[in-house]
C-alpha cells in the first residue's frame, strides 16, 4: 500500500496550503486518516485526524481553528487545508492510514504511511 501526501511548499506567514492524501492500489474509505508533521530535531507530532466518514474529526491545540481536515471518499483522498500558517507549522507532513474506522492522535493507531510533503513557511 502506497500513500502519498502532497500539495506542500513555501509560503509566507499568513499564507494558506492545502496538502492531499491518495493511496495507491487501496482504497481510504474503510478507515480513519490521520496527519502528522515532523520538524527538524523534533519528534513527530499529530496534526489532525478524520473518521471514515468524515464525520469526526480531531486537531491538536497548536492548529485547532486555524487547518481543516475533509475527505472525498469518491476520490480516496484526505485533504488537510491549512490557513493561517506560521513558521512554528514548518515541517514534513505525513498522512497515515488507521488501523480503525476511527483517527487518532497516537502514531501507533496507524498501520500505513506515506511519504512526506514539505512545508516550509517563511516569517
């Protein structure tokens, strides 16, 4: 199972991105999808997560209001749109397919991972 986060970049503080999550040769609609980003010299941290339905969703405190998670089951894609950003959001974003139904904020709750996309957010 292939999974892929893409739609990152540079952008000014202030600035928005909107990072995608497909999976190749599998389909997402089954299970929870989580992001998590990774900065330099820092542990991996959870962003976001969404249910298999859209139906729930979860944020960490640093980006609650500020990034929204949605999926397009038709399209097997998550998407993360992430407005507000700010130099501390800078880091390598990951996404993760749950072993469950249901997205948490726990890495050990994923069974698949994709490679990253970078954000890089300029002050």
């Amino acid at each position: 199972v292939q999974l892929q986060a893409s739609g990152g970049g540079l952008v000014q503080a202030g600035g928005s991105l909107r990072l995608s999550c497909a999976a190749e040769r599998r389909t997402l609609s089954n299970n929870g999808v989580g992001w998590f980003r990774q900065a330099p010299g820092k542990e991996r941290e959870f962003v976001a997560s969404i249910s298999w339905n859209g139906g729930s969703t979860s944020y960490s405190d640093s980006v609650k209001g500020r990034f929204i998670v949605s999926r397009d089951r038709a399209a097997n894609t998550v998407y993360l749109q992430m407005n507000s950003l700010k130099p501390e959001d800078m880091a390598v974003y990951y996404c993760a397919s749950a072993r469950s139904a249901y997205g948490t904020m726990y890495s050990r709750d994923y069974i698949y991972w994709g490679r990253g996309t970078q954000v890089t957010v300029s002050s």
